[in-house]
C-alpha cells in the first residue's frame, strides 16, 4: 500500500474511533446517585430532583435546601409550574449532545421544571424592580419545587391581577417560543396567511391567538378532537390531520409555524408563499440527529431560495413576559389548560406530556 493511502485510511480510523468514543461517552448512563445529607439546622422545601438520566421514574420528590437570594435575586413561593417538552428532553438528556451542557452521564443540576408563577417572598439587598408580596410568575431552572430564586434582571415579570397563577405559569416557554416565532422571526403583518402545524399544543395554542393578534389568516392543524379547540381561540380555518395533509393542499401560505416537524423541508417548502418564511419550533423525538435533519437541510438550503427557512430557538425575555402579561390582562390571548397535577405526581405529569397529545398547557399546583 502506498503511504498516502496509508496515512488516509490512519485517519479515518482515528475519526471513526473517536466518533464512537464520542457516542459512547455521550449516551451513557451513570447510576442514580443518593440523596446528599443535609445538616438538622437545614432549612428545607420539597422539590422534584433527578439524580440520573431516564425516564419518569428516575424522578424523586426529596426534601432539598431552600434557596436564599443573593443580592440581585428574587425568593419566589411557587404556586403554579407548567411542563414543557424541554423538562423532559433534560429528564432524559436527550438528544444525547444536550449532555456536553447538562452533564454527562448523570445531569449536573438535579432540578427540573422551568416555567412557574408566584408570590415573592424575600428580595436581595439590591433588588429594586419587585418587593414581598408581589404576584409574579417567569422562567428558572428547578420551577418544580417550592420555591425558586430568580435575578429582578432575568425571565421574571408581575403577573396581572386577573390571571390566574395557573394561567401565568402556562405561559413562559410556549407562549415566548410563540411570540417570538410570529414577531421576530416571521415578521408577521396584518393579512398574512399563517399556518400552524401543532396548533392544539402548548405553544400551538399561543400562536394561533398571538398571529390573530398581529392580524393574520391564521390556519391551524391538529387531530379531531381538537379541531373545534383551535378553532374556538380564533383560527379561521382548521385542516383535520386525520383527513388532509396540510402539504398536499392548494394554498399558499406566508408564514408557516412548524411545531411537530412531521413534514420534509421540500413538503412544507410546496405550500409555502416564494417569499414566505417557514419557522422550525419542534422536530421529531431522537437521541441522535434525527431531531435536526430538517434544521440541518433548512440551514443549508436558505441561502439558495428566496423563501426564508431555519429552526429557532427561544431566548427568555423580560420585555417578553411582559407583553405577554398585557396580551393575558387585555383578553387578547387566554391560555388553554389542559391537565393540573400536584407536585408530588410531576412523573405522571411529564410521562402524559411525553406522549404528545396535551391540548394546551399541563400544570403542575404546588400550593
Ligand atoms: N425551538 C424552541 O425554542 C422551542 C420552544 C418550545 C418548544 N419547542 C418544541 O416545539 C414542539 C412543540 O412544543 P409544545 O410545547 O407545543 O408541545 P406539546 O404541547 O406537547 O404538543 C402537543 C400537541 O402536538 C400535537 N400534534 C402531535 N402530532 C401532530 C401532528 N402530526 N400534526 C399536528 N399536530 C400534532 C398534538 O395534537 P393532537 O393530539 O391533535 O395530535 C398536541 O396537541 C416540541 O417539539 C418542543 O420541544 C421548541
């Protein structure tokens, strides 16, 4: 063999071998380690923690140290959480690359739960934007306890006095992840055609009321027995995935919203406007690549089409929450609430949000 091909096969070797070294360090799983010991003079609340990587069952709730917040912070009583998708793609850290952030083989921060309302209890020596007793609700790491701290700069807004602290709490992830896909990404204007794949779901539900109160034609997608749920929060037209695949119609559509990513990119790219804009939310479950195909394809195929195509990814806003308070306040969006569930059954809560079939929010009461 001559040496160039020598030195080439050398390195697809060492490539391979360190792709599978890779894969392995990343999708093992450590055991569930125990519980810390917490000293007797411990101030403590009850909090859902999970000390290895699986699925619902690895979920404990323990009693943990209660937080205590630093100068910038807020203490906040927990009365409500909402369960995303993201809760348990961290439960099961997966996709597997997740774990270069969230630890690998066993997660670095035992806490889960991110969206919650409630009342602050204490503030830091410098905070200045909220004081005891305010009704807030906002976005942290570890919403699935009694009580979070969270920075008076970070995902954290007063809550209206006529919404409910369920109500709050459904909103952080989905109805931002909504917001900013029909805001910023889509520009969306007044007399668009907007489609939402997904609409029955968690952040669907938020889309269709946040594009009818940019002005939109908004179209929704779900099963049968959702149709008359979308259509009841505003869409003016609803396409029964069980009958009709929303691709194979006729219509062009400005903006589509693709919460399931069911569809090839060439599929949604038919009925797509060839100016129009097509948003990637969700994709299909995987622990590999699987679940960013179609963002990879988008990615490498937008700057060859005048359409707009790429997946987002939504950033926590205070700005956001607060616009998103005043839409609730005024009536323009209400959130759906699907299922409530005590903290002490978030395994039930997140095996029924696993299934995918949530018509709204899930809700988690803590008080
Ligand atoms: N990129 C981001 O920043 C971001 C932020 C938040 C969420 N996400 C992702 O976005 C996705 C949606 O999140 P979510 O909170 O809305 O989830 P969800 O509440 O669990 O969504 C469930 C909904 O999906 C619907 N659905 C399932 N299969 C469908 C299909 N084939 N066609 C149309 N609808 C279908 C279900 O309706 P039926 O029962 O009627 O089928 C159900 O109402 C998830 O993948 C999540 O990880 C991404």
């Amino acid at each position: 063999m001559k040496l160039r091909y020598k030195v080439a096969n050398g390195i697809l070797i060492f490539v391979a071998v360190a792709i599978a070294s890779l894969a392995l360090v990343l999708s093992h799983n450590s055991d569930c380690e125990p519980a810390p010991t917490v000293s007797a003079e411990t101030e403590l609340m009850k909090a859902i923690v999970y000390r290895c990587y699986g699925p619902p069952d690895v979920l404990r709730l323990e009693d943990i140290e209660k937080p205590v917040p630093a100068n910038d912070e807020v203490l906040v009583k927990v009365h409500a959480a909402a369960v995303n998708p993201l809760d348990w793609h961290y439960m099961r850290g997966s996709p597997y690359l997740m774990r270069l952030g969230s630890g690998l083989g066993a997660p670095n921060d035992p806490s889960l739960g991110v969206d919650f309302a409630g009342t602050v209890e204490a503030v830091g020596s410098n905070v200045q934007r909220f004081k005891p007793g305010d009704e807030v609700f906002g976005g942290r790491t570890g919403a699935f306890a009694e009580y979070v701290t969270v920075r008076e700069d970070r995902a954290l807004a007063l809550k209206p006095a006529n919404v409910t602290f369920e109500q709050a709490a459904s909103v952080p992830i989905a109805a931002i992840t909504a917001l900013q896909a029909l805001r910023d990404k889509s520009k969306v204007e007044a007399g668009q055609k907007v489609l939402i794949n997904g609409a029955s779901g968690g952040v669907g539900t938020f889309a269709v009321q946040i594009a009818k109160y940019f002005g939109a034609e908004v179209t929704g997608v779900c099963s049968t027995r959702n149709v008359e749920m979308v259509r009841s929060i505003g869409a003016d037209h609803v396409i029964d995935y069980t009958k009709e695949d929303y691709t194979d119609g006729g219509t062009q559509y400005d903006v589509i919203i693709d919460n399931v990513g069911n569809h090839s990119l060439l599929a949604n790219r038919r009925v797509l406007d060839p100016d129009g804009i097509l948003v990637i939310v969700g994709g299909p479950k995987g622990n590999w690549l699987r679940p960013l195909m179609e963002p990879i394809k988008a990615f490498v195929l937008s700057p060859f089409v005048d359409q707009e195509l790429g997946m987002m990814l939504a950033q926590f806003s205070q700005e956001d929450l607060t616009i998103l308070g005043d839409l609730m306040q005024s009536g323009k969006v209400t959130p759906v609430i699907d299922r409530r569930y005590p903290l002490s059954e978030v395994p039930a809560a997140i095996r029924y949000s696993e299934e995918g079939r949530a018509r709204g929010k899930i809700i988690i009461n803590v008080l």
